[in-house]
C-alpha cells in the first residue's frame, strides 16, 4: 500500500475512525487535524500489514482485534512529555501541597502519564522537599495512560540523552543512573514509589479503593470535548480527598465548566474541605 492510496481509499474510513476514537477514548479530532490523523493511522496500516485505511476501521470496528485497537488508541494520542514541565504548577506542589500531605500515606494521581516523566518529576520534588526517606516510606504515586506502549516505557523508567538533556546535572545525578547508550534510568527507590497502569479516562467511576491528596491531569483535557471534560473532571473530584488538589496545565481551565472545584490559581483546582 502507498500513501497516496492510504488517503484516497481513507475518507470514509477516516470519518470510522474518528468516530471510533470519539467514543472509545473521548478523543475528538477536528476536521484541521485531519492529515495528522491519517498520517498515523497510514503508519498503522503499514507496520500491521493492513491494506488501507478503510480496512483498519473494518477491523477496529470489528472489536474482535484488541491488539489493532490499541495501536490505534496509542497512534492517535500525543504522548509529549517532559520532565519537570511547568514549573509554576510545580512550584505550587512543592510549596503548599506537599507540606500538607500527611505524615504517613501521600497518594498522588498523574491522570495522562505518558512516559512516566511527570510521575518521576513528582517523586524527585517530594525527595527534594521533604526528604528522600519520608518520600520512600509514604508516598505513593499511581501514574496512569491509556496507551500500553506508555506505560510500558514509564515503568522501565528509561529515558533517552534528549529526555533528560532539561534537567538540572545536580538532579541527572541525584535520581538517575546512567545505563548506557547514553540512556538514563530513574534510581530504584523512586521507581518503586510509582506505579504504573493502563486506564481510559473516558470510563468512570474511576475503580480505586482510597481517595488522592493531589491529581494531575495536565495536557489531555484538550483532547475532549466540553462534555467529557466535565465528565472526567466531576469523576476525577469523587476519588479526591476532600480539601485535595487538581493540577491542570495553565493553558486547560475549568472556567468555563460548571463542576464541583474550586478554582485556585492558574491550573490548580481545590475540592472543598
Ligand atoms: C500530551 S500527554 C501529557 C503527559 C503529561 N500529563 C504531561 O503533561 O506532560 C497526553 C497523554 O494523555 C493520554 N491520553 C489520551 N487520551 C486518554 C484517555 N482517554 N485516558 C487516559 N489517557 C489518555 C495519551 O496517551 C498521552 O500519553
């Protein structure tokens, strides 16, 4: 199959898939993104053997090909992440949420994972601010995606020479160790205070047993429409403990959704006490 053909035969099929899309993950693909979309899923087609775009909406449709389907879902998805994104967000974090987590069992949400960077970002500032031991003994993050290829690599903790060339030496060498073929993987101690699991934000109740003091879900609302953001926001509330934390990007506000938070700053959301 070449490109061309891919395009040509995948304008109906395009439209399956986005629709797919729309109600398998939430995720809305706007009628500018469209080349994108079928770049990707071209892509698809082409390491899968598939013979067209048309064909790869037949199987996803089909739902009797798991493995296809996420591929899709993890192709259609932006996984761009780093470490320490947003320092102002982060700040806020170090400076008044993590001082008023309790002493004992701090529970901390990345909702849109990706590669593990911000789930490690989290740890390396808990490590940093009230010491590595405490962070160790009583924090645990969950981290969670809905692409397994993500959670995969956030769980092997190894990051690429671009990956890591942001961060400060003093915390490249604190946190991580090098592993060769300029590769860095993030020390075992804060590894294991991550967690890492595959969940679609689109299906709530979301199934955990023991409320978060802070939840990130920062560069993914934007993925979803003004109906699934509430949604996944008023779903995202219920497993807050009262008085805890949502941390959105600064450029994703909730301003113009009618839900439960109570807006603090830019990108940080507070559920009433
Ligand atoms: C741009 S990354 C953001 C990563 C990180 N939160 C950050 O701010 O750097 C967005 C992530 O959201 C994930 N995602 C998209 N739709 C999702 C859904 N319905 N449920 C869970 N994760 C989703 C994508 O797979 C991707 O890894």
């Amino acid at each position: 199959m070449n490109g061309a053909q891919a395009t040509m035969g995948g304008k109906e099929g395009y439209q399956r898939i986005c629709e797919w899309l729309q109600i398998r993950s939430g995720i809305t693909y706007q009628e500018k993104k469209k080349l994108l979309l079928v770049q990707r899923m071209q892509r698809v087609c082409e390491t899968c053997g598939i013979s067209g775009i048309d064909a790869l909406a037949d199987l996803i449709e089909s739902n009797n090909n798991q493995d296809i389907q996420l591929k899709v879902l993890h192709a259609a998805t932006t996984n761009h992440t780093y470490f320490f994104r947003e320092p102002q967000v982060l700040d806020f974090f170090r400076d008044t949420i993590l001082p008023t987590l309790p002493y004992n069992s701090g529970r901390i949400w990345s909702a849109a994972a990706s590669t593990g960077n911000e789930a490690y970002t989290l740890a390396m500032i808990a490590a940093q601010t009230r010491g590595r031991d405490w962070a160790k003994n009583n924090l645990t993050i969950l981290g969670t995606d809905i692409s397994e290829v993500v959670i995969a690599h956030a769980e092997a903790g190894i990051y690429n020479a671009s990956h890591v060339d942001q961060i400060p030496q003093s915390v490249l060498n604190g946190y991580f160790d090098p592993v060769g073929m300029g590769q860095y993987r993030v020390q075992d101690d804060l590894r294991r205070l991550c967690t890492f699991r595959r969940l679609n934000l689109k299906v709530s109740p979301y199934p955990f047993n023991k409320r978060f003091h802070a939840v990130f879900c920062r560069n993914v609302l934007y993925y979803f429409d003004r109906e699934h953001q509430k949604d996944i926001v008023e779903a995202i509330y219920d497993v807050t403990e009262p008085g805890g934390w949502l941390l959105t990007s600064v450029t994703e506000s909730l301003r113009d959704l009618e839900t439960r938070w109570v807006p603090v700053q830019s990108g940080v959301y507070r559920k009433v006490p």
